[in-house]
C-alpha cells in the first residue's frame, strides 16, 4: 500500500482550509502563501507534487464545481478530495475577521463561491483529519499525522 496522501480541500472563502492543511502535519500547498510568485509558479510546485509518489501535502483549492475539482485532483494526482463549507453569515464574518487588505473581494467571492458550488461528483464534506478512519489514512497513520 502507497503511503502517497495527497489531500485537496476545497470551499468558499473564510471555510477553513488553511487552518484544516496547517492542522494535518502535511506539507501544505496553499496559493495565498507569499512563497509563490504566481499562479504560474505555484501550478508547477503542484505538477511536481504529482509527479512525486511518496508525496504527503495538503493542497487548498476553491473548487466550487465537480469540473473545477476534479482538474485539481488531476493536476496534483490528489488521493483524496473534501469540501469544508459554512453558513453565509458565519463565511463573511471568519473573512472579515482575518484582516487581509482583499477584504472587499474576499467579501464578495462568498456568494459567488456559493452560488457555483456543486456536488454532482458527490464530494464529501471534510470530516476532520481526527474523524477518519485509519483505513482512509493508510497503515501506520496515527491522529493528527496524516
């Protein structure tokens, strides 16, 4: 059994998933994080990240589709894919509250997100990385090392 976890999380703006992959022990691919120069920049780190078959990241995408998550879960041979969601009200306010100075868009992406969001790939909310089963983790995971 590959011991290759390579987890996309997908959602809105103000959802979670950068505290969710900082919480998984993973290595953590996040497209907000400084150290990418661009969009470029960071799609080449996720095709290496594909191509590498002991990889153990956490991947932060928005993947409001089926179609956009599943170009990301191909992009980066993702072994498993979650969305994290949350109410409107409670989304808009976890945004206001992070400070950033795209307050203004991060704001207004929210009902956008929403409004795009589908399941027709019956994806999976994210249950917590505590909340899976050591099955879904592979052998030898334990707790929080995922």
């Amino acid at each position: 059994m590959s011991d290759r976890r390579v987890v996309i999380l997908c959602g809105p703006p103000g959802a979670g998933k950068t505290t969710a992959a900082r919480a998984s022990g993973l290595e953590v691919f996040d497209r907000d994080d400084p150290q990418w120069s661009g969009e470029s920049d960071f799609r080449r780190a996720l095709a290496d990240l594909a191509r590498d078959p002991a990889a153990r990241a956490a991947v932060i995408r928005s993947g409001a589709t089926s179609s956009a998550r599943a170009k990301a879960a191909q992009l980066v041979n993702a072994t498993h894919v979650f969305v994290l969601l949350a109410d409107e009200a409670e989304l808009k306010r976890r945004v206001r509250a992070r400070g950033r100075a795209d307050l203004v868009t991060g704001i207004a992406s929210v009902p956008r997100w929403l409004a795009s969001f589908d399941r027709l790939d019956g994806v999976s909310d994210f249950p917590g990385w505590d909340s899976l089963a050591p099955t879904d983790l592979s052998v030898g995971v334990r707790s929080r090392e995922w």
